[in-house]
C-alpha cells in the first residue's frame, strides 16, 4: 500500500495566522483526500485535492479557509487560514488506490491558542 | 448522501474474549466497507475491508461479514488481546464515489 508522510506531525499556532500541512506519498496515486478530526470525534473529509485542478469542498469548508494545492500526483498541501481555537484538531491526508483501499497520513495535530 | 451508524460508542471486554462492533448504511449501492484502528496520537490504519460482492472476510484474528440486504456490516474480534484497545472507525463508499463516509467510532477497551 501507499506510504504517506505528513509534515509537521504537530504544531501550536497564534490566532490569525496560517499553517500549511505537507502530504508526501511514495507513488503516484490518483485521488488525495483531506479530513478532519476534531478531538474525540470521527473523520469529516474537507476536500479531494485533484492534480491539476481546483479541490472539490465539502459542504461547511470553502476554499479561502482551507486552500489546497495538488500540483503533481504525489504530493499536496493543505493550509490552514486565519485560525481561531475552533481550528484545534487533526488533520490528515489520505490517498486511494483500486487495490489497497484508502491509507492514512498520520496526521498534524494542531492547536490554536 | 451516504448515511454510517456505528454501535456501540465504549465497548470493554476481557482478554481472551470476543469483541463486536457493528454498522448499518443508508446508501444500498454502497460498495466497499473498510474498517479502521486508530491508536492514541497515531493516523487511522486499515485493519480489514470487504467489497459488496463477498459475504464474510477474515484475517486471523479479525473478521467482518456485510449483509447487503440488511445494510449492515460487523467487525468482529476473536481472542482479544491488550493490544486490541484501540478506537475502531467503520466506513462505506458509494457507487461511483470515491469519498469515505465514516461512522462515529468505537472505543474498546481490552482488559488484562
């Protein structure tokens, strides 16, 4: 299966400022999705970051908060824009293929103070 | 959209004994049921996952069995072990999607 490799593992962020989480995957793979993990809570997916393209967003998560970039099929970013607290959660990256199901990055757990 | 209820939220039992989680979907062209473990400060890692063609899978320890007509899938556990204790998450896709929609999670708890 696909080995993911997300960067930074955690981080603690002032109010107002922006975070981007790295996704580094050891193949190419065609879909990459971002979740969510509010602590304690399940997974709610953000958006699927298509190479070469606009990411498609869930409802309740916009472009302008959430900005992803996709520029090749390895690797994407996430960031994470003018944070308040409610920001505070996991974030994790996860990549599908036909034959190995859905891996997981493992996760960038962020606190905003 | 797809819809995964998953039962029950705690779940303790001894070692050595059986464990159970199971989930029902909304969606009836869902078509592929992974199961995940997420341990403590770690990403949610693939334990098992069945597609919609086959009735029962298992792998040592672990087996999940889906009832299409029923809409529900069940994890089950066998000899459990310390280790075990983990938080489990079900999931479904749909037909002709590629996105994962995951149940709430399970909690389990294996006591020595």
């Amino acid at each position: 299966s696909a080995v993911i490799s997300q960067k930074p593992s955690r981080d603690i962020c002032q109010r107002g400022t922006s975070l981007t989480i790295q996704c580094q995957v050891d193949s190419q793979v065609t879909m990459m999705f971002w979740y969510r993990q509010q602590p304690g809570q399940s997974l709610t997916l953000i958006a699927t970051a298509n190479q070469g393209s606009e990411a498609t967003y869930e409802s309740g998560f916009v472009i302008d908060k959430f900005p992803i970039s996709r520029p090749n099929l390895t690797f994407s970013t996430l960031t994470v824009s003018n944070m308040s607290p409610e920001d505070s959660s996991i974030y994790l990256c996860s990549v599908g293929t036909e034959n190995y199901g859905y891996t997981f990055g493992s996760g960038t757990r962020l606190t905003v103070v | 959209g797809e819809n995964v209820e998953q039962h029950p939220s705690t779940l303790s039992v001894q070692e050595g004994d059986s464990a159970v989680i199971k989930c029902t979907y909304s969606d009836s062209a869902s078509n592929y049921f992974p199961w995940y473990k997420q341990e403590l400060g770690k990403g949610p890692q693939l334990i098992i996952d069945i597609r919609s063609n086959v009735g029962e899978k298992k792998d040592q320890r672990i087996a999940v069995t889906l009832n299409k007509t029923a809409k529900h899938f069940s994890l089950h556990i066998t000899e459990t072990q310390p280790e075990d204790s983990a938080v489990y998450f079900c999931a479904a896709k749909g037909a002709g999607s590629y996105q994962l929609t995951f149940g709430k999670g399970t909690k389990l708890s294996v006591i020595p």
